[in-house]
C-alpha cells in the first residue's frame, strides 16, 4: 500500500517464481492468507467454491485493497494486477459495474502484463456498449504503440473481435 515501497515489493514479485508469487499475492488477503497457504496450489475462485461462506468477506476485503491500489496509482505494477484479477475472477455483479467505472481510466496500465490484460479482458467484457466506447477512446492514441508490445496486442485483437463498429 506504500507508494515507494510498492516498487520493492514489484520487484520481488516479478524476480519470484510461482510459489513465491502467489504467497506475496496471498498477503494482501490479510487473514484469508492462512486459508490460502492451507489450500496450495488452488486458486481462490475454488476456494471460494468450496467455502461460499467465505465469499462476502473475501471480496470485502479485495475491494478495500483495489480501491487502496486505485487511490495511489499503483496500477502498473503486475502483482497489482494478479490481485485484481483474483478479485474480479469471484466478484458479483453489483461489484463489477463499480470496479468497471473505477479502472475504466485505467486500461493503459493494464495492459503491460498477463494478469493486467486478464483483468483488461474481463472488464470489456462486461462494458456496455458506452464504456467500451470509452475505453477505445482510452486507448486510442497509444494504439500504434499497443500494436508492437506482445501483451497490449492481444488486446487490440480482443477488442477487434468484441467490437461492434455499427455502434460507434
């Protein structure tokens, strides 16, 4: 949550393997961290699966995060990005329109990583037709750029194939 510390612990996100990826992702979930190292090698949508109990104040806590990681401008940042995506893989609806209006300015700092463009994926998606207006327009003067970076590409290819030209 730290602005400055934040680049550290990027670092060792990204310099991590595997294992040590999901336990720096796992320690932002606070106390759901035990349940987590409990159920290695699962991922939270089955863990949540298996404990629907727990669903309400894991999302809770998830969006507490998000809305912390948003404020401070973290979003570039790929174990960011990993987290979210765990997030928008078990929230509910009334959650994902409101996540969408939060991180709909943000589309170009997702897409510099594979749970970026995962979370980029799944937002526009979901967007209505407006929002994903939005979103283009977003995103339209990097385009060019876009277009050479392996990731932000198959963006550009995902929203080629979702877009609906008639509508805008």
């Amino acid at each position: 949550n730290h602005v400055f510390a934040s680049d550290v612990i990027e670092e060792l996100y990204s310099s991590g393997g595997i294992g040590e990826k999901k336990k720096l992702v796992g320690a932002f979930y606070g106390k759901y961290f035990l349940i987590l190292q409990q159920n290695k090698g699962k991922s939270l949508r089955n863990i949540v699966k298996e404990k629907p109990t727990l669903k309400n104040e894991i999302l809770n806590q998830l969006e507490e995060i998000t809305h912390k990681f948003i404020d401070k401008g973290l979003m570039r940042h790929t174990i960011v990005q990993a987290i979210i995506y765990d997030y928008i893989s078990i929230w509910s609806d009334e959650q994902q329109n409101e996540m969408l209006q939060l991180l709909i300015e943000h589309f170009p700092s997702l897409l510099g990583s594979k749970p970026g463009l995962k979370v980029a994926w799944g937002l526009f998606a979901i967007a209505s037709t407006k929002e994903r207006r939005v979103i283009v327009k977003t995103l339209k003067t990097l385009v060019e750029e876009m277009a050479v970076k392996p990731v932000s590409s198959l963006f550009l290819l995902y929203v080629s194939w979702r877009l609906d030209d008639t509508s805008l």
